[in-house]
C-alpha cells in the first residue's frame, strides 16, 4: 500500500486536523480506542487529534519502560492534565529489562523492545480495556526508513505486511502517517500545543535504549540519562534539529587521580535538518564541545572521554542503534 505524502509547502493544516478528527470517529467503534503518550511532538498530536475526536473513549497511558529522559513522565502527564487529558501512567521497566537482558545487537533490541510493548505491556492494556484500536504517531519518515532497510522502526507494521490485529489483537490508527517531522510541528502550533512541545527535539521510540552500544542494562540507561540531561542543557539553545548522547560498549583507558582509570566513553550528536531524511553534523564552537567534555566528565562518574560525531546522514544516521 502505497502512502500518499502530504509535502509541508501542501499542508492544508487547518483541513488536516479536521479530517484526521473524522477519520478517527468514522473508524473506531463503541469500544473506544488507547494511545500511548511519550511527550515528543509525534505521540502529543495524535493524543490531541484523538480526545477532540474521541472524548472520553480514548483512553491514554504512559508506559514507564525505564528508559525514558530525567523525570519524563511527571513532566508529560502534568503538561496534559492542564490540557484537560487524563494521563494514566504504566509501571513496566522490570518487563523490558528483562526482555532487553544479553541482547547486544541493534536490531534485536529494537525487536524485543516493540514485542514487550505492543504484545506484553500494551497488549495487556489493550485485552482489559476490551478496546479494538490503537491510535500511535508513526510519521512517513518512519515508514521509509523501516522500508529501505536503513533501521527498523519500533512502530511500522502494515507497510512490512504485518497485521497488527492477528499479531497483537488490535488495529492501528496512524494518523500522521502522511507527513514528515516538519509537518507534524506545524500541526501540533495549530492544536495550540506549547513550543516546548512542537518544537521538541525528535526522540527515539525505544528511547534511551537506542542510545546504549551494547546490553541495555539499567546501569547504563542511568549514565546515558544523565548525560543526555547534560547534552540538552547545554545545546538547547544551538537552534539544531537534534541532539544526543551515546554511551560506548567498550571501557577506554583514561586518567583519575594520576593513576590509569578504565572509565566510559560518550559520544555527543549533535545535527542540522529539516525533516530527518538528510542530516549534517552542527559546526559546533570549540569553547561548546569543551563545555560538554568537560561537564560530562566532571558530573558523571567513571567517564574519562568524550567525542563529538562528525559524519553526515547518510551514511550515518541520526541515532547510533
């Protein structure tokens, strides 16, 4: 099935709003709908799009898979709770650690992170609410790059041939599956979402695993959430696209207290780009990267070097899993 694009110079924003509301009453049945809200701009406008479309039969969760950012979820549910949406929040890090336990390749971490969501944690959710369709925030992008091989992406199932009903036991809605990044800021401005929202820096769907070289183990989701606290801090105000850091599998032989210490590696990303198919590294000033090696070494224990990634997309990509 082929996706017809809705390019950001043909974005009608006013008329795409009104008719993802109707095409979201017109599919979903008197048993309502679930989505899960992660707080990026994505999962915001469908959370939105769905309650105007909805009400109160769309019920949405926060799933605390123990691999989100520094007090993500008191942030997300007080934010929607002032817009008049209820947020119920999951409890579920034991669930994916364990599945996440000795896996060190990319795409088998992205694969048990998408089956302990969509069949365990969600699916569950899903069964006892007795509710028939999932609303999720998959953008074109997504699609493209699950379709090309480039990397598979946690949230794209129809477009691969997978069923998600037969699969997990529901329908997916995807409202946003017509347009890329930049449309989807325009729509979340329009729906009267906060800047701190619509202008967000893109974040991964299996969160700060995609940001772990290696096992994902709680230990080394602590140290790269600590250091992306510090990455944001300090380039927030660049004005680029995205920004990350990434934690090395390997230990590297550093210096601490004039003996040799093997402490940990994190590489900073930082980028230019409009819609995330094509990407630039951010020409960072000297005085910043010394900024960010020197907070990260001094701020978070047994880290002994830092780098900063300096290969475009492609032939890289905006994440290191």
């Amino acid at each position: 099935m082929k996706i017809k694009e809705i390019k950001i110079d043909a974005l009608n924003v006013e008329q795409f709003i009104a008719d993802k509301i109707k095409m979201i009453a017109d599919t979903v049945d008197e048993h309502g709908a679930i989505n899960a809200l992660s707080g990026g701009v994505d999962s915001s406008v469908v959370t939105l799009l769905g309650h105007r479309s909805l009400g109160n039969r769309l019920k949405t969760v926060f799933i605390q898979n123990g691999l989100m950012r520094e007090k993500e979820h008191e942030r997300v549910i007080s934010l929607f709770e002032k817009l008049g949406v209820q947020v119920q929040l999951i409890q579920a890090q034991k669930a994916f650690f364990k599945a996440l336990k000795g896996i060190d390749d990319p795409e088998m971490k992205r694969e048990a992170i998408t089956q302990t969501f969509y069949k365990n944690v969600f699916g569950k959710i899903v069964r006892e609410s007795g509710a028939n369709y999932l609303l999720q925030g998959t953008i074109l992008t997504d699609v493209d790059e699950t379709k090309a091989g480039i990397k598979r992406q946690h949230n794209v199932f129809e477009q691969l041939g997978i069923d998600p009903k037969k699969e997990f036991g529901y329908h997916v809605i995807e409202p946003l599956v017509q347009i890329r990044k930049d449309g989807v800021r325009k729509v979340a401005k329009s729906l009267g979402l906060p800047e701190s929202v619509y202008n967000r820096i893109p974040f991964p769907g299996p969160a700060l695993a995609a940001r772990v070289i290696g096992e994902v183990t709680p230990e080394c989701i602590e140290i790269v959430r600590k250091a992306t606290s510090i990455v944001e801090n300090i380039l927030s105000s660049t004005g680029a696209f995205q920004y990350m850091a990434i934690l090395h599998q390997d230990r590297v032989t550093g210096m601490r207290d004039g003996k040799r210490a093997f402490g940990y590696q994190i590489e900073v990303r930082c980028w230019d780009s409009i819609d995330a198919r094509t990407a630039t590294p951010s020409r960072l000033s000297f005085d910043i990267l010394e900024e960010l090696s020197n907070t990260l070494v001094e701020q978070i224990a047994g880290v002994v070097s830092v780098t900063y990634h300096i290969t475009s997309k492609p032939p890289s990509t905006m994440e290191a899993i």
